[in-house]
C-alpha cells in the first residue's frame, strides 16, 4: 500500500508540475500580440519570410523561423541565425523558440510549420501556437506517406492546423480545396481570406532577385493589408528580403569547356510545381542539352518513377542522373530511347565521390557547350551535398552556416519596442482589391 501511495504521489507531483509548466508557457506565449503560423506544400519558407519583412519594416519587433532546406531565425533587425540541433528536427523545438522570442520582447512572430503528420500540425498550432494568423500557401500531391493520397485528403489534413475564431489566408485556386478550407473554417468560426493573385503581374515578379511565385506574393500583400501596411510598401518590403536559400534561382557555372545553367530544384517535389517549372525551363533553353538529377530518399519510394516521368515529359531530359537510393527503378522508369541514364547514388562507386568528380561525369555526359542542369525530387543526399558545396565554391555563392551566428534564446533585443494598435482588422472587414495594388 505505502508503494502504491508514493507511485500516486510521484504521479500527481509530475500532473502538477506539467499543469503549472504549461501555465506558464501559456503565459509567455501571450504576451506575443501577433503570431502567425505558415502552413502548406509549397513555399512556406518564402512567405514566411515575406511576411516576417513586412512587419519587420512596419516597425513591429517581429521574429521569424524557418524550417526549410536551412532552419533559420530570422532576427528582428533582418538577419540570419542558425538553428543548431542535436540529432533529428523534434516538434517541441517550437515550444523552447516560442519562450525565447517572448523572452525577447517579441510583438510579432512568423513561423513555419516544421510538421507533416497532421496530429503534429495539430498539436503545435493548439496546445503550442494559438495562432491569430494562420496561412496555408496550397494544397498539392507530397507527402502521401503522411497525410494521404489525394488532395482533398492531404488538404484536411492541412486543415489541422487551422486555429478557432482566427483568419486563414490562402492562395490556392482548386475550387474543391478551397470549399474544403471554408467548411473547415466555418467549424472553427475562422474567417478565409483568399490571397488576390490576379492583383501581382509579371512587372513585380521581375524585381525580386529569386524566382518568385504570384501566390506566395499575394499572401504577403494579404497579410499587409490586415496590418494597414500599404501595397508598395509590402513589395518593397518582399523584394529587399533575403531569399531563403532554398529559393530557386538560376545559376550560370563553367565546366570542363561547357556553360552550365544550375537550377536547384531538390526542394520542389511535388508534381505540379515542378511540372511547371520544368516546363517554364524547357522554354527558356530550349537548345540547351537537358540533364535531370533524380536524387532520391530510401523513405520516398512514391516519388522514384513519377520524377522519373516528369523528367522526361515536362523537361524533356536528354539524360538523368540517378542519385540516392533507388538507381535501378530509375533506370527501369526511363521510357524515353534516346535518352542517357548514369547511376551515381548509394549503390554505385560514385556513392563517396567529391563534388567535383561528381560534376565532371555529370557535365561530361553531354557534347553540347549548353547545358542546363535541373536537381529534383529531394534535398540530402550524400551525393547531393557534395555537388551544392561544389557549385557554391565554383560560383563565389558559398554561405557556410559557421558563417552565421547561432540563435541565442538568452539573448536579448535592445532598442525601442513600437507597437500597433491592440486589435486587427474587424473580422467580417472585406479585403480591399483597389488597396492591394502596387
């Protein structure tokens, strides 16, 4: 009995402790007026950068994070911090980043959703985020594994993350998604507000120094509008952000007698948007020798034979690098006659090779002096890395994280905190179409 009472006694003290360590989070969290959570398949990262530019220009002390191909903090005055972590990205980092940002005097913060499985995306935006702002940028077909087959399964899961009497903004087009998003908004009593792409033309896109997307620009001027920044102002604001460096641009590298045009899409696996891409590139080099890098994970076997096909549908490849695991079923997957297939992943005697070795059998698989370059399907590999270490020392654009200072949770901001208003924008206040241009 006397064991069995001190086993409840040690139960009730942990209750105890975990009640009044939530408590307390609760408590710090709060004293952040605006958070934002952004959510979605594609482009969390960008946004989350737009939108933390936009009120960091507002004069609001806004911090942002980001958890794409390089986990940031982006620091009030607009610089980089680098997230250092030990072992695997775990959820509950978010709890130790929120406290921190508070602890910093923190008004607004921005930040991406580090989960797939909707129970995770559900944890952090109701017992970590509470969000008044949560953004879902679109719905495409990723990550099957964990949140479905298709897309209105993938969008409800998604959904997950939508918070209770707050605003959802959205750029996504799909008709059934969005009708999706407003009834999962209506059982929340969230007001939906669609992102005005038509209002972003081609002229504005042109300035940003990355390949920016209408959609994710639109959300940022939708963000802007609900904290009276005007339109210009917010453009401007996204054009001067730092890209984050998953951002697609197109690089120009010279190797072995031939000019390379390098387009780093390993982050853009899902079918659509590289579709489009793909496509747009194919367009814009069409006398280009076209080699496609299919770097593929062990744990993505969903996505080894549809790249393989979109490789040679909508770029057209003239050859295809297998990297990562899976070369064979790649090999198996090229329908095309004519077109080259080189095995460099795990399997092959490539698996340790430097970046350089690397390019030069990749370059070398062409006899035109063009080539274009595309890098797809997923982000980390052994070989991967090693060519992307290569072509920002070839190309002058290396940035190490040992650059980057280390975000500091301890540190704290200095200078005068400016605020705004207590409230937002009246829930049923309609977006305003003519204050959303440029």
């Amino acid at each position: 009995m006397e064991l069995l009472a001190l086993c409840y006694l040690i139960a009730g003290i942990f209750v105890v402790q975990s009640l009044v360590a939530k408590r307390r989070f609760d408590k710090q969290r709060d004293t952040i007026r605006y958070r934002i959570h952004v959510n979605g398949i594609r482009g969390k990262s960008t946004v989350t950068r737009y939108i933390t530019a936009i009120l960091r220009d507002k004069g609001i002390v806004t911090f942002g994070k980001t958890t794409g191909t390089a986990a940031r903090v982006i620091m009030p005055d607009g610089s980089d911090a680098v997230i250092r972590r030990r072992g695997y990205p775990n959820v509950t980092e978010q709890l130790a980043m929120i406290r921190s940002f508070a602890k910093q005097h923190a008004r607004a913060v921005v930040v991406e959703c580090m989960a797939i499985k909707p129970d995770y995306q559900d944890w952090l935006e109701n017992k970590v985020m509470h969000s008044h702002i949560v953004v879902i940028t679109n719905v495409r077909v990723d990550h099957q594994e964990e949140m479905g087959d298709t897309l209105p399964e993938i969008a409800r899961s998604l959904a997950r993350s939508i918070p209770k009497k707050a605003v959802l903004i959205t750029a996504e087009t799909n008709q059934e998604i969005v009708e999706i998003l407003h009834e999962e908004c209506a059982k929340r009593q969230t007001r939906l507000i669609h992102a005005p792409v038509h209002l972003v033309d081609d002229s504005q896109l042109a300035k940003f120094s990355h390949m920016a997307h209408k959609e994710n620009v639109a959300i940022g001027l939708a963000v802007a509008r609900m904290f009276g920044v005007p339109s210009r102002q917010a453009m401007h604001s996204m054009i001067q952000a730092p890209a984050d460096p998953g951002a697609f641009q197109v690089q120009t590298i010279q190797q072995d007698g031939r000019t390379v045009q390098w387009a780093n899409l390993f982050a853009v696996n899902d079918k659509e948007s590289f579709a489009s891409i793909a496509e747009g590139l194919a367009q814009k080099y069409p006398n280009h020798h076209k080699i496609a890098l299919l770097n593929n994970r062990h744990d993505r076997p969903s996505r080894v034979e549809m790249f393989s096909k979109l490789a040679q549908s909508s770029l057209g490849a003239d050859a295809i690098v297998a990297l990562g695991d899976y070369e064979e079923r790649v090999k198996k997957a090229v329908y095309e006659p004519n077109t080259r297939v080189a095995l460099l992943g795990n399997s092959s005697k490539f698996a340790m090779a430097s970046g350089k070795e690397l390019m030069k059998k990749i370059v070398g698989l062409s006899t035109n002096k063009q080539v274009l370059l595309v890098g797809t399907v997923n982000i980390h590999s052994r070989q991967s890395e090693q060519l992307l270490e290569y072509i920002a020392k070839t190309t002058n654009t290396h940035s190490s994280d040992d650059s980057l200072p280390v975000f500091e949770p301890r540190r704290t901001v200095t200078g005068k905190i400016r605020t705004l208003p207590s409230k937002l924008l009246p829930a049923k206040q309609p977006l305003a179409d003519d204050n959303l241009v440029a």
